[in-house]
C-alpha cells in the first residue's frame, strides 16, 4: 500500500508536521533546520511499518497518522503524561492506543495499556527470548541477534520475537485485523552510519573497533552469495525445460504460424544480447553467447527446433533478467562516480581495478565512493520489491556533483527495484531541480506547509 500522507503531533514535545506523498512519485524530500526531528520522524514511520511497538514508545510524540492510497489510515497516539527522552517503558505511565481506519469495514481500536511496574513479566520474557532465539546477551541492554547478525536494545528485542512468546508473557498482542494491516505494509531505514556492520560480538570482542567489518566487503560477500542463489534457481528451471524439450518437439509436429523467418532471427538476436550482457556480469560464461544463425533460408524443421528452443530460453532467461537489470544499474551509477578506476561484479563479488590494471581492496575506496556503493547496493539488492525506504542524509560523504544527481539516482532505481523514497536531508544540493518534491518541516510548532 502506497502512504501518501504522514501527519504527527507533539513530535520531540514540541512540533507539529504534516507530509504529503502523491502515489503517482517516486520519492518526497524533507528539509528543515537541525533539531527539528526529521531523522525522528522517519524513526517513527518506519518502527510503525513495522509494528515495534516498544520502540515506538521511546520516541516522544502525541499522535501520528499515516494515511494511504485506498483512503485506509492508521493512527497511533499516546495518552496520560507525555514521556521523556530515554524512558523505561517497564515504568511508563502513558498508553498507547493503536486506531485502524481500514478503506471499507469497520474501524478498529487497540490500546497497549499501562506496562506493568514489577518488571517481572519483561523480565521472563526476556529469559525465554534468550533460551529459545539464537541472541546472545552482550551488555545489560544489547543482545546480538546470530539471525540477523545486528545488535539489539531490549525493546527492540522484544518488538522482534515478543510474538513467539506465550501469549501470558507477551508485551503485547494486537488485534489481528490490525496485525495483518501492518503484514501488508513494508518499509527499510536507512541510517546515516552505513559503512561498518557489526560483527557477531562476545565478550572478547566487545568493544573492539578493528572487529568490525567494513560494510563494503560485506556487501560484497552478500552480491556473490544473491548470485549463487540466482544461479540455483535458474539451473533448476533449465534442467526442467531441458528435460521436457524433446517432448515438446515432437509433439508440435510443425512450426506454429508465428515462428516465420523474421521473427526467428529477430528473437534469436534478441536473446543473444542478452546473453553477452549477461556474460558481461559472469551470470553466464562467456562460451555461452549463441553462434550466428546460418545466412540461408530456414527449412521448416529447423524452424520447429528454433522456436521450441527460443520458447525455452526466454523461460530460463527470464529467471536472470531482474538480476541483471539491478546489477546493471548498479555498475552505470558506480562508475560514472569512480575517477580513474572502475568496478566489475563477477561471481567472488565486487572487483575494482584502477586505469592501469592494478587490484583495488574495496575497502580501499574513499568514504565517499563507499558510502555511494554501500546505500546504491542496499537499495538495489537488499530492500524488498514495493517497500517504502526512509533515507535520514545521504549527502555525508557525497562530492557535491555526486549530490546533485542523487534524486535522479533514487528516480531509476525506483523504476528497477518498485520502490519509494522519503528523503530527509540539510542539502540543497540533494534537491537541486526538485524543489516541487520538497517539504519543509518549521521550526515553529505550528504546522509545516
């Protein structure tokens, strides 16, 4: 479902924001000065997509709604004393109360209610957690979650795996006209720390800053594993259209009356190109790339062959395309940014070589340029088809030219990989010629226009 408008109240105990997202764009800019809670805003957005709820708690705001496309809404408001920054939500005195305003039906209203002060049932809960999710307690409010491979408050935790829990020991439960509402929504943040990920921590490691791991060579591991998975896939549909390919040839008994001459040589042409693209990023060997056709007329069984055989290579290729539209796209941003060195994908992941031949560690790249592949990779290979993604700052880093060109960028990867943007940013260089998509959030704590 599409949002196209974000209304909060009360936001940092003191503002008040309204922004509005047409469904027909493919991305909103926010501006305004520091401390204004733009980075908040996009926090709060983004833990209600999600459901954490816990976490929404700690964020100090009034109410937030979130209306979409089909006119449903979906509203979120505290009551009783307003919080203050850092809370114990085990101590909290507020409520929250979650309101579904669904396109058609009726509307639904669910309140968390006051959090029980012992802290005895978080507590459990958190045992059961830990003895049941592979976490590992790191520090007296972080656990590193093994699955994921980041590392958790508790609250975070808990909005995580409070669903496995048994229902007596739940931090909460939500209707399940609203949980399935919030099942069919999907969003990704964006943070402005992207260049390091946290490596599985002990209490050997803690602390270590060498321990962890550019994001950089991560990504790259994670390119070369997404193409092995790709590779699977399409090697088992191919074994199946091999498999039936004689059948389907002898059946036909004759070419159908579209496989003439011109259409033969005009889609054996067609997949012959991209087969060369395809070999261009090692998703095919370079062997691979089909020979020329004979320069004669076809006789009527080669034809039956050929469209058979062209019938079944569209399937199989079919399987590597979307791959290779992303790939692709990533390769023209990074290198109209790279000066005097260029980057390559193949199976082991991400090369780079300077204009004289020479090997480039990845990790080598300035902050810049890897900052630019670390968030086009996320983007692109990491972030789920239809989702709403919420950047907070993308110029850090960014050479002004890179900057000014940086909403074009979010404009065809949001052609490739079906996605939308909110972009919170200080630059003007980042909206550059899109002011029309630009909403300044005030400074006063009346509403931002």
């Amino acid at each position: 479902m599409k949002l196209i408008r974000a209304e909060v109240e009360g936001l940092l105990g003191r503002f008040k924001h309204t922004v509005k997202f047409a469904p027909d764009q493919e991305f909103v800019i926010l501006y305004g000065p520091n401390g204004i809670g733009k980075t908040r805003l996009l926090e709060l957005i983004n833990a209600t997509f999600n459901g954490r709820l816990l976490e929404i708690m700690q964020t100090p705001f009034d109410s937030l709604t979130l209306t979409f496309e089909d006119r449903s809404s979906l509203t979120l408001a505290r009551e009783g004393q307003r919080a203050l920054f850092d809370s114990d939500i085990e101590n909290s005195v507020q409520d929250l109360s979650v309101t579904l305003s669904p396109a058609s039906g009726s509307q639904v209203k669910w309140s968390m209610g006051k959090v029980r002060s012992s802290g005895a049932p978080i507590s459990r809960a958190l045992r059961l957690i830990e003895s049941d999710v592979p976490v590992n307690r790191i520090a007296i409010n972080e656990w590193h979650d093994i699955a994921h491979g980041d590392v958790l408050s508790r609250d975070q935790l808990l909005d995580r795996y409070g669903s496995l829990l048994p229902p007596e020991v739940r931090p909460y439960q939500l209707p399940d006209e609203i949980q399935s509402f919030l099942e069919n929504l999907e969003s990704h943040l964006i943070e402005t720390q992207r260049l390091l990920r946290e490596p599985p921590r002990t209490k050997t490691t803690r602390g270590v800053d060498k321990a962890s791991k550019a994001t950089v060579e991560a990504f790259s591991q994670n390119f070369s594993q997404q193409m092995s998975d790709v590779l699977a896939q399409n090697s088992r549909t191919s074994q199946e259209r091999d498999r039936t390919f004689p059948r389907k040839l002898l059946s036909s008994g004759e070419a159908p009356t579209e496989a003439t001459e011109d259409a033969i040589r005009a889609r054996y042409a067609q997949q012959s190109e991209l087969r060369a693209r395809l070999a261009e990023i090692a998703l095919l060997e370079q062997s691979s790339t089909d020979l020329p056709l004979p320069n004669r007329e076809l006789k009527d069984w080669e034809r039956l062959v050929l469209w058979t055989y062209l019938d079944d290579s569209e399937d199989k290729l079919a399987n590597l395309l979307n791959f290779l539209e992303r790939a692709e796209l990533f390769m023209k941003i990074m290198n109209s940014r790279l000066e005097y060195k260029k980057l390559k994908l193949s199976r082991e992941g991400f090369e780079v070589r300077s204009d004289f031949g020479q090997s480039i560690p990845v990790s080598s790249l300035s902050s810049g340029e890897q900052h630019e592949l670390v968030l086009t990779y996320e983007l692109l290979f990491n972030v789920n088809r239809g989702a709403l993604v919420l950047i907070d700052e993308p110029e850090i880093s960014l050479h002004v030219a890179w900057q000014q060109e940086f909403m074009n960028d979010l404009a065809n990867i949001s052609k490739t990989a079906s996605l939308r943007f909110i972009v919170a940013t200080h630059s003007p260089q980042i909206i550059h010629k899109w002011w029309s998509r630009a909403e300044q959030l005030s400074a006063s704590t009346e509403e931002s226009k």
